[in-house]
C-alpha cells in the first residue's frame, strides 16, 4: 500500500485535520465576551485570540472595566493592540499561546506519518493524552489568571469598596453593576471539533477503515449506540435482578433461622 493511499485511512487522516484546524483556530478569536452595563444599553463585546490581541469594543469594555479597577493584563514579550495599565499584572505565556498550538498541530503530522501500525498506535494514544494534557493545563492557567486579575482590583478606581471577584472562563459573572458572560469564540469551536477528531482517531486505531467508509461509518454509529444504551439497561435490570433474588435468599435463610 502506498504512502498517498495510507493517508486516506481515517486513523491517519483524521489527526491531518484537526492539524489543519488548529492552525485555523490560531487566526480567529478563541473566547468573545459580551457586557451589559446602565451606560451600555446595547451592550459590549470584546473578542480575545490565542496571542496579544483583543477585537470589538476594546475601547469601551477596557474604560468600563477600569471603572472597578480591572485592567487586561500585560503579555510582557509581544505588544499587544490595546494600552496596558501600569497596574496590569503580567501574564507573559500568553504570548506563548500560538506556540501550543503549533506544538499540536504538528504532533499530529507526525503521527499520521508513522511508519508502522504499531508506531501509529501509540502515536494516537500519547497525542491523545498530551493534547489533553495541553489545554486543560491551558484552561487551568487562564482561570487561574483571571483569578488573581479579578482578586487585583485597583484600589484608587473610580468605584472602590468593590469585593475581589473571578471571571469564568466559561460563564456569566457580575461585578457591580456589570454584568458579563463569556464563551467560545470561532477559533475554540474549531479547537473543539480538533479535538473531537483526535478522540475519534483513537478510537480508529484498531481499524483501516478509510475516509470512503466514513458514511457508512457514520451511519452505523447511532445502531451502536443505540445497542450499547440497550446492553446498559439489560445489564441493570439483570444486576437489580439478581439483587433482588440475594436479598430474598436472605431473608429465607434468616426464616429458618
């Protein structure tokens, strides 16, 4: 089998796509946050990418922001496109983002590149858990960030009195008379599906299926599930079955006791 013909193994191929997507994600924004305020009746938004860089009413959710004493933080080794408050706690793996993602993205041409199936196997399996590995330690930092941000409040702000709060990574918060919510922008979508697609190469792994057998792949899996849910219940009503059958055994032998 050639090389070309190799690829087109779904195992293979799947790990070249979510490479492509991570790249993709790095130029779209990774999380949007919308605010609401009583001087704001319409609202804001301020997207935030993998790097330095923030899009949206930048202006207007960095004044409102201040206005409690909560600044965007500085990435220290890239300039970013908005002005950082000297009172800004440093953040500088945030310049370090693209990196992560790079490290991933090609991680995966490597693995789909094996020269064996067993190199191949365990290729899938270590990407799996690093990248993993690698976002939820992502996911951890920023929220940790977003922690010690939100517990550094400016005490000479404009509003002042106001307790230390966390802004979710993923959520809604309200802080005085703000409130936000954050979530997922385009390129953490597609970080998502990246990710979903690393899962289910995995779970190739044992299989050459190709990508011509992915519909009917893609037509067998709710028959599998659907007999997986039914083995699930089978398997409880026979355990509560036999459940009942050892207490009633019980209580016979406690009778003639």
């Amino acid at each position: 089998m050639s090389k070309r013909s190799t690829l087109t193994e779904l195992r293979r191929a799947l790990p070249l796509a979510a490479a492509a997507l991570l790249l993709v994600a790095i130029a779209l924004p990774m999380w949007r946050i919308t605010l609401e305020a009583p001087q704001y009746p319409d609202g804001l938004f301020v997207e935030l990418y993998a790097y330095p860089r923030l899009e949206g009413d930048v202006g207007e959710t960095q004044s409102l922001n201040q206005y409690v004493g909560f600044y965007y933080p500085d990435p220290v080794y890239l300039e970013p496109n908005y002005d950082v408050h000297p009172n800004a706690i440093s953040v500088p793996e945030w310049s370090l983002g693209p990196l992560a993602f790079l490290g991933v993205a090609a991680t995966g041409v490597f693995v789909a590149f094996a020269p064996t199936v067993r190199k191949l196997k365990l290729g899938l399996a270590c990407q799996l858990a690093s990248t993993l590995a690698v976002f939820v330690t992502m996911f951890a930092v920023i929220q940790y960030r977003l922690y010690q941000t939100g517990h550094s409040l400016d005490p000479n702000a404009p509003l002042r009195g106001v307790d230390g709060f966390t802004p979710p990574l993923l959520g809604s918060y309200e802080i005085a008379n703000i409130s936000g919510l954050a979530w997922f922008g385009p390129g953490g979508y597609l970080t998502l599906v990246a990710l979903a697609l690393l899962v289910v190469a995995f779970q190739l792994r044992d299989s050459s299926a190709t990508l011509a057998d992915a519909p009917e792949l893609g037509r067998a899996l709710p028959r599998r599930l659907a007999a997986r849910i039914r083995s699930g219940r089978n398997s409880s009503a026979e355990s509560e079955q036999q459940t009942v059958g050892s207490l009633s055994t019980a209580d016979e032998v406690s009778r003639d006791g």
